[in-house]
C-alpha cells in the first residue's frame, strides 16, 4: 500500500480486514497466535481498539458502497 501512487478505498478496506483478522487472534486465547504476554496483549488492544476506529469510519464514505462491491445494488 506504502508504494501505490494513490490509495483507494477498495484496496484498504481488504488490508483492514486482513490486520483485524491477524489482531483478533492475537487477542483471542483460543487462536493459536495468542499472545501470552500480558503488556504485549494490552498494546495490541490499543492498537485494534484506534485500527477499528478508523476503519468504522469507511462506512461514512460512499466510496464505501463501491469498494466493497454493493454499489450496482445501491444504484438499483
């Protein structure tokens, strides 16, 4: 994403997923990528806390309805 000229909605929002996805199974005790570390576990709680912040807020964005493939459904 660092090296694209221009970072679109559709090419972030599969990288937000993907991080979540990674994140929640660090925090999750049943994952295999569970982390054991308590200090670690609380600043990767922080961090997945600010990440879906940000990404809750692609949901204001009309761009959002293009980017996850609704918008011929939003058009009809």
């Amino acid at each position: 994403m660092s090296m694209s000229k221009y970072v679109t909605l559709s090419s972030s929002v599969p990288i937000y997923n993907k991080l979540l996805d990674h994140i929640e199974g660090l925090l999750d005790e049943d994952d295999e990528k569970y982390c054991e570390i308590q200090s670690i576990r609380d600043a990767i709680q922080k961090g997945y806390e600010k990440l879906k912040r940000y990404y809750s807020k692609t949901d204001d964005s009309y761009a959002y309805t293009i980017a996850t493939s609704n918008f011929i459904i939003f058009l009809f």
